[in-house]
C-alpha cells in the first residue's frame, strides 16, 4: 500500500513538471500582445506610463496585491476620486459621501501606509505622487491588471501607437485568445462625458479595429439616460437616418449596451468586473 501511494505521489509530480514545462513552452512560443500589434501594422509609442498611477513606483508587492484587491470595491474607487479632487488638503470629513466614517478610517490608513498620502497636520492630508492628476490613469491599470490576473490574458494601458490619423491613447489593450479587445475607461460619471469622447472612440475602433471593443463608464447610474444617446446621435452623424435600424444600439443586459455585435457600453452596475467578463463570455459565444 505505501510502495503504491509513492508511486502515485511520484507520477503526480512528474505530471506537475511536464504541465510547468508545457506551460513554459507555450508562453515562449505564444505571441506577445506587442507582437500582436506589430502585426497589424502598428508601432507603440508608449505604454504602461506609471506617473499618473496613485501609488508610489516601489510600492511592495504585497501591497500592489491589496490595493488591487480594493480597487474591485466601487465605494473604493469613488473614495480614490475624491482623494485626488481634494489633493492639497484632504480631511475625513469630506470623504463620508459614499462611505461611512469607520471605513473611511481605514482607506485612509491604508493609503498613509502605503506612502499615497501624507500627513500635513493631525487632521489633514495630502496627495504624496504631484503628477496625478485624475484617478484615470490608475483606473485603466486596474483594468488591464484584471486582464492580467484574472482573465489570464497579456495587457497594456496608457497605450499610444505611432502613425496613426486619430488621436488620444487607446486606454487598454488586452489579447484574449488570440483576439485584440480595446476598452475606453471613463474614471467621471456620465455627466462628464462628452458627445466627443464618443466619437474620438468610435475613431480609434474604425483604426485599430479589434475584435472586441469596451466603452467602459466607471459609474452605477444608468447608461440609457446620456451615454447611449450619445452614441445614437454619433451613428446619426456617421450613417444618416437610417442609423437606428441598420446600426441600432442594443440591450444586453441591465445597463450594457451594444452594436455591431462587438462595441459594448459598460457602466459598474452590479460589478465592473464581471460585467466586463460577460460581455467577452457573450462575444465568444458568438464566435463558436
């Protein structure tokens, strides 16, 4: 009975090495999404910019992971706006909005811990990184890290391309099974997005022109109201009147929208992530 269970136990570890192996071997020979892109015909300018990132360049690793564990919680995320909207001098008292005062407590002492802000006297605080100047840069490192841990698929933010006609960043880059996925991030709820955002998106799709392609509004309100009037009037200008029926702009679910069977408008109702996850769940689906 023992010399059986050590022989199981040893194939089992040999069957560990071969899959390691095997999993080595495939990331080797897998394109890159860089790669990905040259392919296309695409030159990056830049990518991954760290300076307008929240949190200092060498933050601890462990940390890296808590704070990325936040970031899930939406209450976390609008705490994360004010904090930079009230940068120069920042006290508890103007971040109970969304969160109660005992939990404010903590992002707060989480965020002293973690050098983002700094102590200006016992009752106020301060921006630590100057360069930040909206929480839009650590938004779409928060996406592009879903993609990266969660979805197991390679990522950039914060990417430019060369040579292109459109302007602006693409906000995030992912390779999903083989396919290109580019997601707009929009930090400020829909009041603040503007009719030319949508445009300036819709631009940057008819250039790269991914597989897939997220409009992604970090808010809890509706989408119906604003953004997707948005996006009707900006296939009006495109395709004429006749752009409600031969371009509508469709339900999928709750508050996500989408046309052309790969253009989504995502809001954070009832989870950012997984809201992304179903509109890629539902994309392949198409596909099989």
């Amino acid at each position: 009975m023992v010399r059986e269970v050590e022989r199981i136990l040893g194939e089992l570890s040999a069957l560990r090495r071969d899959l390691e192996d095997l999993r080595r071997r495939l990331e080797k020979e897998s394109p890159s999404l860089e790669d990905s892109l040259r392919r296309r015909g695409f030159r990056l300018g830049k990518w991954n910019p760290t300076e307008e990132l929240i949190f200092p360049d060498d933050l601890p690793p462990a940390q890296i992971d808590y704070l990325f564990e936040m970031l899930h919680r939406y209450s976390f995320r609008i705490f994360l706006r004010d904090v930079i909207a009230h940068r120069e001098a920042l006290r508890a008292s103007q971040l109970t909005k969304f969160c109660s005062a005992p939990t404010v407590g903590e992002y707060l002492d989480f965020l002293e811990k973690g050098r983002i802000i700094e102590t200006v006297d016992p009752l106020t605080y301060r921006l630590a990184k100057e360069t930040v100047r909206s929480f839009g840069g650590t938004l779409e490192w928060f996406v592009a890290q879903v993609f990266e841990r969660e979805f197991r698929s390679p990522a950039l933010w914060g990417v430019r391309l060369m040579d292109l006609d459109v302007g602006g960043d693409y906000d995030v880059l992912a390779r999903v099974e083989g396919r290109l996925v580019y997601l707009e991030v929009k930090s400020s709820p829909p009041k603040h997005v503007e009719q030319s955002e949508v445009g300036a998106f819709l631009d940057r799709v008819n250039q790269l022109l991914p597989n897939i392609a997220l409009f992604l509004v970090d808010t809890e309100l509706r989408m119906k109201d604003k953004v997707v009037v948005m996006f009707e009037e900006e296939l009006r200008r495109r395709f004429g009147a006749w752009a409600r029926r031969r371009h509508p702009v469709k339900r999928l679910f709750d508050e996500v929208f989408f046309l052309e069977e790969r253009v989504f408008i995502v809001n954070s109702k009832p989870n950012l992530v997984s809201n992304m996850g179903r509109c890629l769940r539902w994309w392949f689906g198409r596909q099989a």
